[in-house]
C-alpha cells in the first residue's frame, strides 16, 4: 500500500493536499551557512511564521530538500509541522560536493555503506545530530524522500557511487527521489543515468530545470518519463523573459502529470518573517494569478496536488534487488 512519509509519520497520499514540491524549511548553523550567512533559517519563530502563512493560503505540504549532514535538522523540521499543522517531508541523500568539507566522511564510504545510511534514515529514523559526531541517536522522524546532486561538470565518480546509492535504497524501500541541477545543466544525462540502474521514473524529480532556457531541452528531459520541478517564476528579472511561464505555457499541456512546483527560497531574504521578499506565500498568490492570465488555471491541480501525490509516494517495487538493509549503519 502506497503512502507519504513525513517526518510526524506516514499519511495516505489522498492528506497530500497543495504541495510546496522544494522547498528549505530549515536550515540549521553548518557548513553551508558559515559561507552563506543569509542560508540561515534556524529560527523557529520566524520559520513557523513564515510557514503559518503558506498554510492560511491554502498549503498543507512543504518538501524540504536540505539532506544529510549540511543543515537538516529532523527536530526543528518536526516541531514547525507541530507548531504550524504543516505536514513536512524531510529528506535523506547528499548536496553538491561544495556545501560539504573537503576531508567530509561522504568521500570514504563505499556504495553499500552510503546505501544503508540512507535506508537507516528512512527506515530507522534520521539521527538527531545529523551524523556530525561519532554518537548517533535516531530520532522517531524519517525521510520521506532522498536526494542528490550534480554540478557543471561531468558527473564525477564519486557522484556515480552516490548514484548507485541512491537508486539502490529507492528499489529497496520505494523511497521516492529528488535531485538537485544547476540551472537545469544535466538533467537529461541524470533522467538517462537513472534510467539506466532501473529506478522508477516515476517516482524521479529533477529540480531547477526551469532554469535551462530551452524547451526543447526541457521536452526531452520530460519525455525520458520523469518529473521536473519549477521554482524560478520569482527569480526572472521584470526586463527578462520569464522562462518558467513561457516553459509552462508550452509543455503544462504535452506533459500535464510530470511538472510540479516551488519555490526553492533557500535564503532568509526572500522570506517575509526574516525582513526579506517575496515570502513564500508567493506561490499561492502571484504565481497562481499567472496562471489564470496565462490560461493554465486548469493545471493548478496537477501542478499542486495531483503530480506530487504520485510522485512523493513511497512504491516498492517487486524488482527491488537483494540488499543489506538488514545491516544497518553502525554507530560511529
């Protein structure tokens, strides 16, 4: 049986509601945020706030796409879903290599030992020190979803055994994924790499694609049978052609189940709580008045509802290979 795992436990996927499909939610002090100040967003006061906000606009899931080890924080992430009634997914996986240390303990581990740390998140529950030290206490809140992440460049080896690890932990648990592009670069290379090690692409979504200025490029990622997440509406400058409206215009109507959206509002700037612009209610009120203009208000709930309900659904697969998540990742 199908269901969405947040991190206060599993729903049905029906409770899914309008969903925020990228979002940061919490971003505690880490790596990320000692060179990137305004990637703050630790203080529970503003971030419930903020959230309260999105949900009185009508918003009853966020996804948060912060994973291990770069500023999640399960805790924090649960007590806003408590104190706000927001359901929130948090997410297992790795970031690009530069939100992590140089020496980080991603480098040395093998395949199988990045595939159990993920398992364990899912399964088990994510570690409340977010594997910063060698004590590790598994809090009650689980992933939802797991993540990785490319760059520019050429996906690299070590991005190839984080790969493997990943698909290796969606076949065996069902968890769905969700990727990182930078402004869109590889999207197609990711769908076809995925492709390849047997994931279900249907339970796959590149984000920031709409940050790739082609559409045929954005036709072919879609056509391999994956999802893809917009989230740069805000961003276009008003003298810049708006690529995320001109995207949806074009291929809202070929491909009305494989596009979701959010914000991805990953600084304390564009959030109204922290002083900053446009506040994540943005979404639900600007954005969704573009819609009507543009005569997409009949996608509204493909965009929010319908496509991240089968999307963010944990489905095993019958085909999901042998794998040692009965050896779980050892403390320490």
């Amino acid at each position: 049986m199908n269901f969405v795992r947040t991190v206060l436990g599993d729903i049905d996927p029906e409770q899914l509601g309008i969903t925020y499909s990228h979002e940061h939610v919490v971003i505690d002090e880490s790596f990320p945020t000692r060179g990137n100040p305004d990637f703050l967003l630790n203080d529970l006061g503003k971030i419930s706030e903020e959230v309260q906000r999105v949900y009185e606009a009508g918003g009853r899931t966020m996804v948060d796409a912060m994973p291990a080890n770069c500023g999640r924080n399960a805790l924090k992430l649960a007590e806003v879903s408590r104190l706000t009634n927001m359901q929130i997914l948090a997410p297992t996986g790795l970031h690009l290599e530069m939100y992590y240390p140089p020496d980080h303990w991603r480098y040395r581990y093998s395949e199988d030992q990045l595939t159990r740390l993920f398992i364990a998140d899912f399964e088990e529950g994510i570690d409340a020190f977010d594997y910063s030290g060698p004590v590790i206490e598994r809090t009650p809140h689980k992933a939802g979803l797991i993540k990785l992440a490319t760059g520019d460049e050429p996906f690299t080896k070590h991005q190839e055994t984080v790969f493997r690890a990943v698909v290796n932990a969606h076949r065996e648990t069902g968890i769905p994924i969700l990727t990182h592009t930078n402004e869109g670069k590889h999207a197609l290379a990711q769908a076809e790499l995925f492709a390849r090690l047997g994931a279900d692409l249907q339970h796959v979504v590149l984000s920031h694609v709409d940050r790739y200025k082609d559409i045929a490029y954005n036709r072919a990622v879609l056509q391999t049978g994956v999802r893809v997440e917009y989230d740069s509406g805000f961003r276009w400058k008003p003298d810049q052609q708006n690529w995320t409206y001109t995207l949806l215009q074009t291929l809202l109507p070929e491909f009305p189940n494989q596009i979701t959206v959010g914000m991805d509002a990953a600084r304390n700037t564009y959030w109204q709580s922290y002083g900053g612009k446009p506040g994540l209610t943005w979404l639900l009120t600007t954005f969704r008045d573009y819609l009507r203009r543009l005569d997409l208000a009949d996608y509204f709930q493909h965009l929010f509802i319908d496509t991240p309900k089968q999307l963010y659904s944990c489905n095993p697969t019958p085909s999901a290979p042998p794998s040692s998540a009965a050896t779980r990742f050892p403390a320490g």
